[in-house]
C-alpha cells in the first residue's frame, strides 16, 4: 500500500518518492514536521527512518560541495601541492630578489596579505551566509516565504501546545457508602464489557447470517446490569484485598541471595501517582488535547480529572469535573486513553479516588 504524506502548511498530499525529491533539492530541512496515517503524532523528518537515510546521503553530497567550496577537495589539494612544488623551486630566487630589491620585496608581501585577506573573507562567507556551510555548522535555520505562512495553522498541525506541571494532585480514600456504589457500578461495566465481547465472538460469520441478525430485533435481557447483589459486591471487594506481595525481588549486593518478596502498600502514595501522571501524561492528555485543538484553535484552560483505581492498579472509571469540557472529544478520548493506558501500583485498599488538575494551553 502507498504511504501518503503531509507537510505543515500545505494541503497536498505526497507520495514517498515527492518527499525524497524534495529533501534531495534542498527544499525540506530535518525539522520539518511530517505526517502519515500509521503516525500518532506530527514527527520531524529526521525522526523517520526512511527519511533519515535520504538526508544521510544529501548530507555527504553537501559535505563535497563544501568541500570544493573551501577548497579542500581532492582535486584542489593536488592543485594547492603543485603549487607548492613550484614555490620550492623558486624560493631561493624569490629571496635574492627580495635581498636586492626592498621595494619589490614589500610588494609583493603586500600582495600576499590582500590575497590572504580575500580567501579567510570567501570562506567566512561559505561558512555562515551559504546554505551548504549553515549545514555543515548545524546553524541553518528554515526559512518560509512571508507571504505564506500562517502561524496559527503551523502551530494548530504541528501539536505545538504545553502542558503546564501537574500540580494540587488530590487522593481521596473512599467511604463506605459511595465504595459500595463504586464496586457495583464497576462490576456492572466489568460484566457488559464481558458480554460485548462474547456476543462479538458468536456473531454471525456469513452475510446471510450477518443480514439475518439485523433482521431481527435485539432481545433485551431485563436487569441484566440494571442492579449487582450486595453478595456479588463483597466478593468483589474480597478479590481486591486478597492480595499480598507484588512478587519477589533480590536483594542488591548479596551473592545468591533468596529472593525476598515485596509488600504492598496499604494505600497509593503521593509520589506513586504523580509518577504515573507524568509518564503518560503526554501519550494521553497531550494527545487528545493536540486532536482536539485540530476542531478548536481555542480550547485551553483547567481540566479536572477524577480516576477511580482498584487495589489491583487497574483503572475502572474515569469522570471530568469541568463543566466546559463535558460532551466533547476532549472528554472521551481522555477518558478512553486514562482507563486504557494508565496503570497505578497496586494497593492493600479496594478503591481509591484520585483528582488530577491539568492546565491545558496551546500558546
């Protein structure tokens, strides 16, 4: 299948081969941003492996050209050799005229310098004013027509947004009451997920199947989530506290060693969850936030988020307090990436709660 691409600020769409070219012409730099289907995010061109070969090969195409510049190539080099021979030859000449002729002397050691001047000014100006000796300096810097760019769309395309450090982090430990109401809302959801996926497995494989099932009204199971009995609960609540070690771990710096196991804590830390938020703050809130932003330039300010954590790590629900952010794609695909991404340390505890303030800005 043909991989089709996307540059920032231009809606045409590339092949693999239109890409290459335009790198090989020196029209696309390492920092452009690029983008194809199978890609999550914008990436730089020099983060794309197949790319990155391509700049690898115009780079050693520069590095000659510059080379021929500065004359440092191989055919300057022999040129510079014999001259250098023929400079031996008459050096002792050149001496006795200099010795007999002070004027021609300061002469001609006035020419040398202006010469000398000439050449250390060429190559300064190869060096930084040169698209090829910006390069090789690792100095050049993308340069865009004024006329075409659009500030708003370059940042919008590219994902260039901020997530302020997540502070003010609250745990809240769960009362009894709303735990028992937590475990059989979770239960439930645990269940129809189940037989989602069941009823997906047994589906009709045929399209005569396929268009009889549609034919056919859906029979409800009356109560079937509708209500979890208090006896299903308290087993769930068992299965999350029986647990007692993480697994075993060796001791560091004994020999053979007996392999120790390690306890779990009674409840989350403070420090556990802030290193959960910062490892996949990026993958999940960044991401849906850059999505977002694509639909609306000016979607910023504070999202709350509330998690609920099994003593198992696992994330079972996850609920935004911002009013602003409600119904949106915000809020379902942060709420998707949270409870399918995130995984806490487990805990002695049966649930916990956890509120996290994110300060979304796209300045």
């Amino acid at each position: 299948m043909e991989r089709k691409f996307r540059l920032v600020n231009d809606d045409h769409v590339y092949t693999f081969e239109e890409i290459a070219e335009k790198i090989t012409n020196g029209g696309l730099l390492k920092s452009a941003y690029i983008w194809e289907p199978s890609l999550t995010d914008w990436v730089k061109l020099k983060d794309y492996p197949d790319f990155a070969q391509i700049f690898a090969v115009y780079e050693a195409q520069a590095e000659e050209s510059m080379k021929k510049a500065l004359g440092t190539d191989d055919e300057a080099m022999e040129r510079k050799q014999t001259r250098q021979l023929l400079s031996d030859v008459s050096k002792e000449e050149q001496k006795l005229a200099f010795q007999q002729r002070p004027v021609v002397r300061w002469t001609i050691t006035a020419l040398a310098c202006i010469a000398m001047l000439g050449s250390t000014v060429k190559v300064l100006y190869t060096l930084f004013q040169t698209k090829e000796g910006q390069e090789l300096l690792g100095t050049v810097v993308e340069e865009m027509p004024a006329e075409t760019i659009d500030l708003e769309r370059v940042r919008m395309a590219s994902g260039v947004t901020r997530l302020d450090e997540v502070k003010g982090i609250e745990v809240k430990k769960v009362e009894k009451s709303r735990e028992k109401e937590l475990l059989a809302e979770i239960l439930a959801d645990i269940r129809k997920e189940e037989a989602q996926e069941q009823a997906q497995q047994q589906a009709p494989a045929t399209a005569a199947g396929q268009a009889a099932a549609k034919q056919e009204p859906p029979k409800k199971r009356a109560g079937l989530f509708d209500k979890v009995s208090d006896e299903e609960i308290e087993q769930f609540r068992r299965s999350l506290l029986a647990k007692k070690t993480v697994g075993p771990q060796k001791e560091i710096g004994k020999t053979g060693a007996a392999e120790k196991p390690v306890e779990i804590q009674e409840e989350l830390s403070s420090k556990q969850i802030s290193k959960v938020v910062k490892e996949n703050s990026n993958s999940t809130i960044a991401y849906c936030y850059n999505r977002s932003l694509k639909l609306d330039a000016s979607l910023s300010g504070k999202l709350e988020v509330t998690v609920s954590v099994l003593g198992s790590g696992r994330v079972a629900k996850v609920e935004t307090n911002t009013q602003k952010f409600r119904g949106t794609n915000l809020e379902q695909c942060v709420k998707e990436m949270i409870k399918k991404k995130w995984t806490f340390p487990q805990f002695n505890g049966t649930i916990t709660e956890v509120t996290i303030p994110f300060l979304l800005s796209s300045e």
